[in-house]
C-alpha cells in the first residue's frame, strides 16, 4: 500500500501537468495530494511514511514551480501531527476528522502565506488560496470514500495488527 500511495499521488500530479484547457482557471481546485495524505494518515499511519510523503511533497513542489521544500516540510509535519493523533481520536466521528483535517489544513495554509509573504515570494492572491483551501476541505469526504471503499484504507480497529505484527 505504500507503493500504492506513492503512484496514486504521481498519478494525480501528472493529471494537474496536462494540458486539458488552454484558458487559464477561473476557480482554484482542490490539492488532492494534500487530502490523501491526510485522509491516510488518520486511516492507516503506517501506509505513509514520512520519507514518503516528504519525498512524494518535494517531488509536488518542484513539479508545480513551488518553492521548494515550503509546503512539502508543512504538510508532513502536520501528516506527522495528524499521525500522533491517531490512538487518541481513533473512536471520534468522521465529523471531529473533519473539523482536525480543516483546523489543520487552515493552519498550515495560513504559516505558508505569511512565510511567503516575510520572504517577499510572489504568490497568488489570498482569494485564490482561500478558495484551493475550501475546495480542499469540501473534497475531503470524497477522498476518504475513495481511499475506503475502492483502495481499502480504512480506520484501524484497537484489535488489528500494524505491518510488524504488533498489537495496535
């Protein structure tokens, strides 16, 4: 299942590198590699680890001309935060997940902007970023249906195994 996250996220990267439409877009669309990340780590933690999502991060920010590292070093630490949660919210409604994932993607959004704002990098503007940030989380039910139902990532139960066998 690493693998095939890893090829999921290289797949949804070379979907947003076509050249679909010649006119630039009017509304900024969900970052689905964001929510797959988010929706696996809550799901199953040991299916991303942080070499992967680091990697599969960087390897996003140069491929859509983002500054790099920024975003990637934003989004696993909050992977990582949303990891260390997992035992403790194991047993919360996919609501509390929701509210986590949207506090979390907030936050993380808004120490991007002001960090490319102190560094004076320009960036889109806010309405933009506001709009890729609520797209985000109104997608997120989506991306955790798919990862569910088709792939199989579901929540771990306090009786399953982890991939070393252990206990959880």
């Amino acid at each position: 299942m690493r693998g095939t996250f890893v090829l999921l996220a290289v797949a949804i990267m070379f979907y947003h590198l076509l050249p679909l439409d010649m006119m630039p877009p009017r509304y900024a669309g969900p970052d689905l590699l964001v929510a797959m990340c988010f929706a696996w780590a809550l799901r199953r933690p040991d299916y991303v680890p942080a070499l992967s999502v680091a990697g599969v991060m960087l390897l996003a920010d140069i491929m859509f001309q983002r500054p790099p590292g920024l975003w990637a070093a934003l989004v696993l630490l909050a992977t990582e935060i949303l990891k260390s949660r997992d035992r403790r919210d194991r047993e919360t409604t996919f609501a509390m997940e929701w509210i986590g994932v949207a506090t979390t993607l907030a936050v993380i959004t808004i120490v991007y902007r002001l960090t490319l704002a102190l560094l004076i990098v320009p960036s889109g503007t806010s309405f933009l970023a506001l709009m890729q940030y609520a797209m985000t989380v109104i997608c997120y039910p989506l991306v955790v249906m798919v990862s569910q139902y088709p792939l199989g990532v579901r929540r771990m139960a306090p009786g399953d195994f982890d991939h070393a066998g252990r206990s959880l």
